[in-house]
C-alpha cells in the first residue's frame, strides 16, 4: 500500500508481484530447475487454463499479440489485395498485420465508446472486402450483434483483436454472452505486462472454436512444421516462454480479483469526475461488461494538453492512447483504402486522456488524482 505522498503510477506491476510473490516464485522457479524453458509442460497447461477461462475449445500460444493477429490474418485464406476493415482509432499492431501481408486495410471511424462503429463497417464493405478486424478498446467489447450482421451478410471474416478486453463479456440480444475474442473466427490475445493478464516480458495467444484453424495456428508459429524439419506450409517462429506460462498461470488465477479492482477505480473515477464541463467520462456500453485495462475522459474545449501539463506538475502521470488516427499516420498513408469519414477518430485523438489505473491503486491515490483533475480545470 502507498502512503498519501508516494510516487503515483499509471501501473504498478511491482507491488502486484509482491502480493501474489510466493505463488509467483514457486511457479518460475519450478521451470528454472527443471531447465524446459521451451515448450515446458506449463505452456500448454496455461493454454487450456485460459480456454476454460474464456469458453473456448482451443487456445493457441505465440509470442506476442502482434503476432497473435499477424497469424491469425496468414491462415484465413486471404489474397494480396483483398480489404480488411480496421477502426481508425487504435493501436496500429492490426493494420500493420495486415500491410505486412499485402492486404489493403480500410480504416473506419469508432463510435462513443471508443470502438469501432458498426453503421461504419457496413458502410465500408466493397466486393473487395474479406475480413474485419474489431479491437475491443480499452477493456469493453465492441458492439457485436450488427457487426455480425454485416460479416454475415457479406461473409467476412471476423478477427477479434483483445489485446486489453481479457475479462469482458459481450450479451447479444436474444441472451447469448460470451467473453471477448471468443465471437470471431479468431480472438487475438496479448499478455504485454500492462495488459489485463500481463507476463514479465512479450506474451500472446489466439483463441479459436475451430478445431482445424487451431491445427493450422499452431503449425504457424512453429515454421509451418507438422513434425520436426517437415514444413507444411509457411509458418514463423513465435512462442510464449515457458517461464511467462508458469507466471501466467498463476495471475489468471486471480485475473477476477484484478478486474474487480480496476471497476473499484473506475467507479470511484466515474463519481468524482462526472458532472464536470470539460470532463467527458468513460461510457459503459449496455451490452458489455467493461474491464477497464485503461480509464479514457475526454476532455473538451482544447484543454487536454494542458491538464496533462497540470497533472505532470503535481507528479501524476496520465498518457494519451493514441495521439493520431490510423489514417493520419505517415506510415500507413499509402496503403489505406479511403473510407467515409473517420472524424470522431481524428477529435478523440486530441481529447483522450487515460489516467493511472492498476490492481494496487488506494482512496488516498485517487483522491489526489480526482482533485488535482478539478484543480487542474480551474485555473
Ligand atoms: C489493441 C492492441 N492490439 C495489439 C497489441 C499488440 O500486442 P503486443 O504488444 O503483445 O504485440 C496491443 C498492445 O500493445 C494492443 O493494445
């Protein structure tokens, strides 16, 4: 726990291993006297922990998240050319997976809630479209019901990228929920350490209800192989350390109470900055649960610059996810297919301001954020 003047962090990894060391230091150091520190036993323990978790039948782990989607695009049977939709507003590890592979991304605009919105995708969808990939921002899942109308009706491949959503559950209208990457062709899963389950290092899974994908996936992160130095097909070589396993098999035993902490923030968050002018909270969609692996306001008029000055001046870190829309960056420019207009992108952009948010965080913490948030819009 951190006294009233400690040192604020947007995430505390430190004190959440210290909370849960014993556990954490029996699991790692068992792989460390063991020496399988490739595809140990806990690799594939995890996998199936985690598909248990999410509600899947497969789980596949790879290197990194990046990777995750990279992949997952390699086996879906698409060609040089055809468009994936991506949301404007994101990290840009999806459309790169897609340039990378000679797929022309098409970046539409997001909705209130910060994902990609649904009356976009349809809009965009040309004879060229074969896949859609959604990123459930933030910690809450994308509106699904009408975007499956639409993959549906023009049969599109839908890739989930659930980077920061691990914990989420999505309600359909007829009752059906399911937690997030669980919906798509493919869920992509990244346990970066500031992610909902975080690793000490690169870590990341693709999830799948498709017992031949799976297969496929697989083989894909081990050079194609089928068996040792028998390639099938093109493959790369992405794993998740055996090391990072036995570690994150024990945080998802905990990822409940950890998502549990992060709504305790949000909450407190939500009441004390709701009802302030400049001050746009985050919205809860109706039909998903939120996670919060980021809190995300809006702050309007052109005053989020400036708070953030404020707020690094009292020693509170807030940082800006993402300070240019897909389609503004230099990189991307050339390859994108033009889509209708991704404004609130491009306006979210210079108004998001995610604040400290992580399992360790105290009323004493929050309080001083709060009011040196009200503070900070006086002046
Ligand atoms: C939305 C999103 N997609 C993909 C990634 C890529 O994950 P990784 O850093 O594990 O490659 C991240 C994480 O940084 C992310 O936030």
């Amino acid at each position: 726990m951190s006294t009233p003047n400690s040192t604020i962090r947007m995430v505390d990894l430190v004190s959440q291993y210290r909370r849960l060391k014993i556990e954490i230091d029996e699991a790692m150091q068992a792989v460390i006297e063991r020496g399988t520190f490739i595809n140990g036993p806990e690799v594939e323990e995890f996998a199936r922990d985690l598909a248990s978790y999410i509600g899947v039948d497969h789980v596949v782990p790879c290197g990194n998240g990046t990777d995750a989607l990279l992949i997952s695009l390699m086996r879906l049977n698409l060609q040089r050319g055809d468009e994936v939709i991506v949301p404007a507003f994101t990290y840009a590890a999806a459309v790169e997976a897609a340039i990378l592979l000679g797929l022309t991304p098409v970046a539409v605009d997001v909705d209130a809630y910060y994902n990609i919105d649904p009356k976009a995708v349809e809009e965009a969808v040309s004879d060229r479209t074969r896949a859609l990939i959604v990123v459930h921002l933030f910690g809450q899942s994308c509106d699904m019901h009408p975007i499956f109308e639409t993959a549906d009706r023009h049969n599109l491949e839908v890739i989930e990228d659930n980077a920061q959503s691990l914990g989420a559950r999505y309600s359909f209208p007829d009752g059906r929920s399911f937690y997030t990457g669980t919906m798509g062709a493919v869920g992509a899963f990244s346990f970066f350490p500031t992610k909902m389950l975080g690793c000490f290092g690169d870590g990341g899974a693709m999830a799948t209800r498709d017992p031949d994908l799976a297969e496929a996936l697989r083989k894909t992160t081990v050079h194609g192989q089928s068996s040792k130095y028998r390639h099938q097909i093109i493959g790369v070589n992405s794993r998740l350390d055996t090391i990072q396993a036995a570690l994150l098999k024990v945080k998802l035993r905990h990822i409940d109470e950890a998502i549990a902490a992060r709504r305790a923030v949000a909450d407190f968050y939500d009441a004390s900055l709701s009802g302030i002018e400049e001050i746009e909270i985050p919205r809860r969609h109706p039909s998903s649960t939120h996670v919060y692996n980021q809190y995300t306001l809006r702050i309007k008029n052109g005053r989020r610059d400036e708070l953030q000055a404020a707020l690094r001046s009292q020693g509170i870190p807030s940082v800006v996810y993402y300070p240019l829309a897909i389609d503004e960056q230099e990189a991307f420019k050339a390859y994108l297919r033009p889509a209708s207009s991704t404004k609130l992108s491009r306006i979210l952009s210079r108004e998001v301001l995610s604040l400290p948010i992580h399992t360790e965080m105290n009323v004493e913490e929050l309080k001083r954020i709060a009011e040196a948030i009200v503070k900070g819009l006086k002046t």
